[in-house]
C-alpha cells in the first residue's frame, strides 16, 4: 500500500489549495504556504495589503511572494503520472464542485468555491433565475439582491440573450443585405470584363479587317505598278533581243567573208557594207524605276514605341572630329579634329559614335531626327567591332548599318527603298531573339529597309554616323509621357 500512499501524496503535495487543481507557476507566502500565482492574485485582489494567507489567515504582502520551482517540477510530474480526469458536465473544472450559479458580472458559472474566493462581491444568481432573466426581453434594471456575503447589490438589465439575439438578428440582416449586394457587385464586375473582352475582340478583329483590307490594296497597287512597267521593259528587253539577234547574224556573215578568197570576199561588198552602215542600234526606252507604293502598316510605328528606351551617346567611343551635345544627345560632324585621348573604344577613322546602352536580349525601339541632312548612317554594330577599320562596314564585321546618301544603301548594296521625300525622323526597331532589324519613316510609318533574318549573338550597340558636316545636328529623340510620345530635337 506504499506506492499508492506515495502517489496519493504526490497528488495532495502537488495540489492548489484554491483551485484543487495542480500547480501553475506556484508561489510561496511569508507563512510558507503555496498556492498558484494567479490563484492568489485572483483571491487577494488589488496589490495593497498585507492580506491573509487562505489557509492559516496569517498576514503576508503580495510584493513577498516568492517563486517556489521545485514545486512547480513536482507538480509537472504529478500531471504526468495522474493527468486530471475529463470534467464531467455541470461540474466546476477548478474546483470539481457542481456549478450552481451565474456571476453577472463576468457572465460565467460559478462552483460554491469560486463564488467564495473570486466572485463573492459579484452580483450571483441562481442558475434558473438567471437564465429566465437572459431569456427576458424587458430590462429588470436597479433589481436589488442579495450577494454571496448577504449584502445588497443593484443588477442591471438581465434580458442581455434577448438584446444579443436582436443585435444578431440585425446583423444578420445586414450581412444578407451586404452579400447581395457583394453577388450584385460581382455580377457586374464580371459582365464589365466581359464587355470590355468583347471589346477588345471586336476592335482587335476589325483591326484585323482593316489591316487586311489595307494589305490587299497594298499589294493590288504594286501589282498594278508591276502591269503597267513590267510590260515596257519586256518590250524593250525583247527588242534589244531582235537587234542583237540581227548584229550577230551580221558579224557570222562578214567573218565568214574575211574567210574567203579574194574574189569571193569582194563579191558584192557594196551591200554588205551598206547594211552595216544601216545598222542604228536603238537604246531602250528608259523606264522610272521608282515604286510609288510604299509599305506602310497602320500604327505599326505607334505600336513599336512601346519598345522605346532611354539611350544616350558614349563619348568614349566618339570618332575625334564628332561634337557631342552636353546631354550626349545630339551629334555633328565638326570641321577641326579635337584633341581627344585615342584608345580602342574609340573610332578612328570611321565617323562615327556608339550609344551608351548595351542589348543583350529584347526588343528595343528608337527615334533619330535627321532633318534636312544630306548624309546620314544608323544601326547597329558588335560589341568588339575592330573601331580602326577603315572603308565599308559591313554585316560581315558586324555592322548592320544604314546608310542615306541622297538614296538609302544598307552596309553592302543598295536598299530597295522608294526615294520619296527623305525622312526628318528614323525609326530603328530591334528584335534581339527573332534576329530582326528594321528601319522606318517615324514621320509616315512606311519602311525604309529591313535587313535580312540574322541570328544575332554577344552584345549589340546602337550606332549614329552623321558621316559629313552640316549646320543640323542628328538627335535622338526623347521619351516623354505614355508610350508614343516623343519630343523633338534638343
């Protein structure tokens, strides 16, 4: 019977007198009882004192308590060997008395314990009488009762179930009314995005009607330039076939005369001779070989400035005789060469100066007023281009250049661009990934050149040539604003 004596103990030891429940967080009194911090807080109240302890009413100060550990490890390990059995319903989980009242103040049960310690100045019903005033809907305000100790108490309303359900009741009503107008709200946001989805398909497909109306009468207007020249040059190319035809047959027959004997050779020379002194070659008719139909795609280049960044000239790279505006935005070809440090950056003696951005990746848009000049080159170049090159910069070297003299030529042959009036403003578009390069009349949006599909690798850099001297500067153009917006030349 010795273990359970000694288990029993363990449980009594580890057992606060207030609570009967085990410890937590024990502390000792000046008397060197113990009981559980919040226990005797709880029972003592406000800390003024000295108070009595609950168990020999000696007086102690709250300021005294002293924390007692070996207790609190006893107690652990009471709750591990004999854990608190479940609180059967009804039943005060502190004190394992039956709940008997209602504290009105706290709105809790109460066990005849804690009404003695915790609630006895509270204002405490019996349970059925409390629970006939929560369902009461009319307030029984100033009730006088008596309390624990038999003083008299003044209660307030106790209809608080019927005012709770009221207040429930409307705030049920007020969410009903907020979730339908949350599912009217949703209702309408959803038929907005759809909407503006059939926008979008709508403007998108008409665009689509429209850029393939715009593409066939493109394509019908060159193919009526191509009727109406096409024709001449055939005559003319059939022509020069007929005269070339006769001029051969010509000099077949006076080489064969040359073969022959004296008087076979002389015999009747006369008309050989005048046949070919007949013999007028006619040139061809010359034909304008300029197309006046232009590809222009509506809004492509509006469409393009999306891509626009913010590029700038490196002076580093600058060719000696070029002058550079302070925001290194505009760039002239000066008449005296300046006395500028030479290193492999720079460009010597090509006129020309790199921008400062550096392309990897991407599609990249850009804008360079020209104006009236006469001369002009644009585009792109490698990053470790040989910069002392001299003569043609070609693809080859890793140039994709442009180039304008009056008539527009890429980096190694003519570009089959119809001469109109040359533009006051280049567009440059770059697609790094599909290895495209194209070049536009930023003014109309037709295309000046596109070169062929190239497979682009290592760093690119835009580059500007203003190749001779002129009183107008070539500048790049500013961003400013949303996309499409553009400022003119600083």
């Amino acid at each position: 019977m010795a273990a359970p004596d000694l288990s029993t103990n363990l449980q009594e030891e580890a057992t606060c007198a207030i609570c009967l429940d085990y410890f937590t967080d024990p502390v000792m009194t000046d008397c060197g009882h113990n009981f559980c911090r919040e226990c005797i807080r709880r029972c003592w109240g406000q800390p003024e004192g000295p108070y009595a302890c609950p168990e020999c009413r000696e007086l102690s100060a709250q300021r005294n308590l002293r924390p007692n550990r070996p207790l609190a490890k006893m107690a652990e390990m009471a709750r591990r060997l004999h854990p608190p059995s479940p609180v059967p319903q009804g039943v005060c989980a502190a004190h394992r008395e039956p709940l008997a009242t209602f504290c009105g103040d706290d709105l809790c049960l109460l066990c005849p314990t804690c009404e003695r310690s915790e609630h006895w100045a509270h204002r405490v019903r019996p349970l059925q009488d409390a629970a006939e005033d929560l369902k009461v809907r009319s307030a029984k305000c100033n009730r006088s009762v008596s309390g624990a100790k038999g003083c008299p108490v003044t209660v307030p309303s106790w209809g608080r179930l019927e005012k709770s359900l009221e207040h429930l009741r409307k705030q049920m009503e007020d969410a009903m009314l907020f979730q339908a107008q949350a599912e009217e709200t949703c209702a309408l946001w959803q038929k907005m995005v759809e909407s503006q989805r059939q926008n979008v398909l709508g403007e998108f497909e008409r665009l689509r009607r429209l850029l393939a109306e715009e593409e066939q009468q493109l394509l019908q207007k060159l193919e009526e330039e191509e009727l109406e020249v096409l024709p001449r040059l055939r005559e003319g190319a059939a022509r020069l076939g007929q005269q070339s035809t006769q001029l051969a047959a010509l000099v077949s027959e006076l080489e064969n005369r040359c073969q022959l004997p004296a008087l076979g050779l002389l015999q009747d020379i006369k008309d050989a001779l005048c046949r070919v002194q007949d013999v007028k070659l006619q040139p061809p008719e010359v034909v304008p070989m300029e197309l006046r139909t232009v590809c222009r795609v509506p809004g492509l280049v509006e469409t393009l400035r999306r891509f626009r960044g913010d590029i700038t000239l490196d002076p580093d790279t600058a060719n000696p005789e070029l002058v550079l505006s302070e925001d290194r935005r505009s760039v002239q070809r000066g008449d005296q060469r300046q006395a500028l440090p030479d290193s492999p950056e720079r460009f010597d003696p090509g006129p020309c100066v790199l921008g400062q951005e550096r392309i990897t990746s991407g599609r990249h848009y850009w804008e360079v007023e020209v104006g009236d000049r006469t001369s002009w080159a644009l585009g792109v170049c490698k990053e470790n281009v040989n910069r002392k090159e001299k003569g043609e910069l070609s693809a080859g070297n890793g140039f994709w250049i442009l180039v304008f003299l009056g008539s527009f030529y890429n980096s190694t042959e003519r570009a089959f661009s119809p001469l109109r009036d040359p533009p006051k403003r280049v567009g440059i578009f770059l697609d790094y990934e599909a290895g495209h390069l194209s070049f536009y009349s930023a003014t109309d949006g037709s295309l000046l050149f596109i070169f062929p599909e190239t497979p682009f690798s290592g760093t690119l850099r835009p580059l500007f040539s203003p190749l001779s001297s002129s009183p107008t500067p070539m500048t790049i153009c500013r961003l400013i604003g949303v996309p499409g917006d553009t400022a003119g030349p600083q």
